[in-house]
C-alpha cells in the first residue's frame, strides 16, 4: 500500500464509528471472503475492504479511491492497490413504508427484498439472481418477468425528495445510476401480490426439456408462444448440459403469472413431448430459487445481454451451433448457457422517460460463458460479445444521440472527476 493510502487509510479509521470494519489483511480469510466475485476474471485485490454500517460512514469512506460492492455479480465492483471497496453488505435494510412504497438501503440483496415485501402482500420488479444486489439492480435498469405488469426495475425508482427539486438526476438514476455516485438508499414502488396468478402472489413455474438435437423442431413452436400475447408467458429458452447427466438439452424454464391451467398457454411444449416435464405453483419470492447455481461465486464467468426487437429462430439455432463447439472444445466450459429471455407481452409503459432506453426491446439473448481452466480464458473468447447491450459500448445501453448527450453533460455535473468510473466522461 503507498504512503499516501497508508495515511488515508489511519485517517479514515479515526473518524469511522467504531464497528465500521476495515480489513487490510489481503491473507485473512474474512478479507478473501469479502473479495469473491461472481467472477473471478479480472478480479483485483484492493488496498482495504471497509465494511460500514451506517450512511454517515459510507460518506466518509467515499473520500478515498473506491469502487461499492453490493451483491458482487459484476465486473465491476472490484479495484486495485490504489483504492478501497466499500463493501455495503452490513449497511442493509430493506422497510415498507405506510404509503405501501418500500425503501431499501445499501447492500441488501433481491431476495431479501421480495421476502420482505411479500410478508406485507407486495411485490416489485425483481430479477433472476436471488443473491444480486438490490439496489444496482434497480439503477441498471433491471428486467425481470414481471416487466409487462410493473415495468423494469428502475421504472420503480421514486425519489421524493429530488423528483421536484433534481428532476435531471432522478432522470440519469433510472437506468445509468452507477455512474452518478454511491446511493446509500431507494425508495421503490410495490405492487399488491394480487396482480399476480389467482390473486395469489403465485407465479407457474416450470421446465420442458428436449434433447438438443429436436432444437429445429422445437424452436419454432415456441416463437408462437413467445409471441403470443394472449397468455402472460415469460422465461429463458436455454441451450444447457444441466446435471447430472450432461446431456446437451433445449430446456424451456418457463413461468407463466396467468390464472388458467398452464396446460392452456404451453399445450404446444406439450404435445412435443419432451423427455422431461415440472412444473408447479410458488410465492413470487421463490421464483428464483432453483436458479441460485448460477449466481454462485467464484470460476471464470462472463454475462452477455443482447437486447432484440425480433426473435430470430435461426440465429437461435445458430447460437446452439456455436454453444455445442465451445463445450466440445473446452469441456471445462460446461456450465455454459446461450439463452433467449421472452415476455409474451410488452415492458408497461413507464409514467416518465428515464436514462433507461430499452422500452421497446421485446427478447434478450443472455448467454453466460462459464468455464474453469485458465488455460481456455482465450479459447472461451471467440464468443462474441461486442453486441452486449450492458458490457458492450455506452452507445448500445444508452440509445438516443439526445440521451447520451444528456447524460453526458449530467456527469460532467454530477461527477466531472470520474470517482464513479469514466464511462460517459471518456
Ligand atoms: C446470475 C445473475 C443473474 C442476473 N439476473 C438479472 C436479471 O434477472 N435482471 C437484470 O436486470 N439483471 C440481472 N443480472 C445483472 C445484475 O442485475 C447486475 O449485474 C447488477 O449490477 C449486479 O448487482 P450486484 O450488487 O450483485 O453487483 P456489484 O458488483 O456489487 O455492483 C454492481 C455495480 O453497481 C455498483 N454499486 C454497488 N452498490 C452500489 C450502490 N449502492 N450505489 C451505486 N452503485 C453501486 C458497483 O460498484 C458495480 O459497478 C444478473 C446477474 C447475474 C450474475
């Protein structure tokens, strides 16, 4: 650690309150359990991990070269000897205000969120990963299979205070807030559990597996139903070698928010006959419950979003092509999925425009490369991800020569120095 670092660093723990935790021991175990990431690629050790508790200690830290870490799922939340991470993780909370609004504050995890909301008859937008940080999800934008009835995730964000006074920053928060500076606390809207399957709270959850090699056969049949508004579907179509078996399969994880018998909605999936069927009725909270194994830490991961106006089942098949060599040339790449996420029916339409610009995108390509040996981080490359709308150029995730230009000028505003990384500055 350099000189200077050194004395931020004794600075900082004579103003922090006492049980703000900071850890410098890159060799202590609690440091090396705070350091994991979704993935490991390009992971840094930094100078020190600072653990606060309360907002006053975040906005002291914040005087110090750092990057915040919620839920640690992505490639983000990481930095070198030259600075800190603020680890948010025991500075969370999550309450349900009297006007049925929530608020949720710093690391606290999307699971927790809905389990809180859920115990009061609420829901809000939330995503797949169980263990990814609220808030960020909130300010990425945030899509989830709810997004025909409550919109994305940062449709949700209401800010009282500035909505009159900082309209333009409330604008950039929804949907580029990671780039504007730490938010140590949300206030979200909720939605009564009753817009949901038999007035319930209950989402249809369940999967059809078909061998890989019917993909032509089945691929087609479900463009119908992805494009089919008639019937609340939503869910992944993924090429994946699921355990224990391996075998290469398509499986459908479909999800289905409608009252009728899922039969009624999936009866094509159905009469094909797939070797596997389940299915069943659960809280929204546990909805995403059989997905935690892909929000496991550790290993070399790479998450691609590609947001698309079409479903393309050629591209599809094509993708399946380029999926089947990746797993034969690194077997150590099987956990690997290319996957098409739908919503039978279109993103509602949000009360005001936002940073966020991806209304209008009706399917997403969410492909996780996933694989283990070093020796394949060049090999596992060839997929190309250049396209991705939330890794890939600013352009992609910000459409609109005005948007961009508006959110530009907003950071030259808001954080002119890049503490909160230089994209939109460069
Ligand atoms: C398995 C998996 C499933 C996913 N499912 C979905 C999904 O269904 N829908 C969807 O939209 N996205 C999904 N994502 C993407 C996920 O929402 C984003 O990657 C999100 O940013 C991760 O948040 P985190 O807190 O877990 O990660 P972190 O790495 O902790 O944080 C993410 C970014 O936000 C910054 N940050 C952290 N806390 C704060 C804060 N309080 N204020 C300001 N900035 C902060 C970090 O510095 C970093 O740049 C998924 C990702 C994974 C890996």
């Amino acid at each position: 650690m350099s000189d200077h670092l050194l004395s931020q660093l004794s600075a900082l723990q004579a103003v922090v309150a006492a049980d703000c935790q900071i850890l410098h021991d890159s060799q202590d175990p609690e440091f090396q359990k705070r350091l994991a990431r979704w993935t490991d690629i390009d992971r840094k050790v930094p100078a020190a991990i600072v653990l606060p508790r309360s907002e006053e200690d975040c906005v002291k830290t914040s005087s110090i070269p750092f990057v915040a870490k919620s839920g640690g799922h992505s490639p983000w939340s990481t930095i070198g000897a030259e600075g800190f991470i603020i680890d948010l993780t025991l500075y969370s909370d999550v309450r349900v205000n009297p006007d049925g609004t929530a608020t949720i504050v710093g690391g606290i995890l999307a699971k927790q969120v809905s389990v809180c909301l859920a115990e009061a008859g609420l829901f809000t937008a939330l995503g797949n990963g169980n263990s990814v940080g609220a808030i960020p999800y909130f300010l990425g934008g945030g899509g989830s299979i709810t997004n025909s009835i409550t919109g994305f995730g940062s449709d949700q964000i209401l800010i009282e205070v500035t909505e009159e006074t900082r309209s333009d920053l409330l604008w950039a928060v929804k949907g580029a807030g990671q780039f504007f500076g730490l938010i140590t606390q949300l206030t979200v809207r909720t939605h009564s559990l009753s817009a949901l399957r038999k007035q319930q709270g209950l989402v249809w959850v369940g999967a059809f597996v078909y061998p890989l090699d019917r993909a032509a056969e089945v691929v087609p049949v479900m463009k119908q139903i992805m494009d089919d508004p008639r019937h609340a579907t939503a869910g992944l179509m993924m090429a994946i070698a699921p355990p224990p078996a391996r075998t290469p399969s398509l499986v459908v994880s479909a999800r289905y928010t409608g009252d009728e018998a899922p039969e009624v909605p999936f009866k094509a999936l159905y009469d094909l006959q797939p070797v596997a069927t389940t299915g069943r009725d659960l809280p929204i909270q546990n909805v995403s419950d059989d997905r935690e194994a892909l929000c496991a830490k550790g290993d070399f991961k790479r998450f691609g979003l590609v947001g698309l106006h079409e479903f393309s089942v050629e591209a599809f098949l094509q993708a399946t092509e380029v999926w089947k060599r990746l797993i034969h040339e690194c077997p150590d790449a099987i956990n690997t999925t290319f996957n098409v996420q739908w919503d039978s029916r279109p993103v509602k339409t949000p009360e005001r425009e936002s940073a966020m610009s991806s209304h209008d995108i009706r399917y997403w390509q969410v492909n996780i490369i996933w694989h283990t040996d070093v020796k394949n981080r060049r090999k596992t490359r060839y997929v190309d991800f250049q396209n991705a709308t939330r890794t890939g150029p600013i352009q992609r995730r910000y459409r609109g020569e005005a948007r961009l230009k508006k959110l530009r000028q907003l950071k030259r505003v808001w954080d002119a120095q890049g503490v909160f990384t230089r994209q939109l500055l460069d």
